[in-house]
C-alpha cells in the first residue's frame, strides 16, 4: 500500500521496499517472545536497528489508518492488539 502510492504505482514492491519487508519478517520470525508478540509500538525490547525503525514508523504512518478501509479484519486484529498490550503493562 505504502509503496504503491509513494514508489511503484504498478503495485510491485521496489527494492527499497522489499528489502523492508524482508528485514521486518526476519526480525518478526526471531522475536523471542513468539506468539506472545506484543505489537512493536508496545514491546519492551526494540530489535529493529534505528533507521529501519524510522522507516516501518513512515510505512505504518501511512498505511496505518488506511488499512481500516483495505483490510479492515486486520487493522481491527491489530488496534485489539495494540489495547491488549497497553492494559498489560
């Protein structure tokens, strides 16, 4: 979403934004806390190195409040989430 409105409007990912992707699912994919996730926004350990962080803070910026209208499931899942992590601290 981010990608095709700010890069590549013929919806593949460029390669700045596919090297984001995978960077992040490599880093979901190691998380020590597994199933238990709490949402990145939320989580006490920020495995993210600071610029790549910056970077997912400008996708989510954007696609954040536009994912209520694409996937509304998941943005929904992720807000449940988002909430559940803040009243668990």
């Amino acid at each position: 979403m981010y990608c095709k409105a700010k890069h590549e409007p013929n919806g593949e990912l460029c390669q700045s934004c596919s090297a984001l992707r995978q960077y992040a699912l490599e880093r979901v994919a190691r998380c020590k806390f597994g199933e238990a996730k709490p949402v990145c926004a939320k989580c006490p350990i920020h495995c993210y190195k600071p610029s790549m962080r910056q970077e997912i803070r400008n996708v989510m910026r954007y696609a954040g409040p536009r994912m209520l209208f694409s996937h509304p499931i998941a943005a929904i899942r992720h807000l449940i989430d988002s909430l559940r992590s803040s009243n668990s601290q």
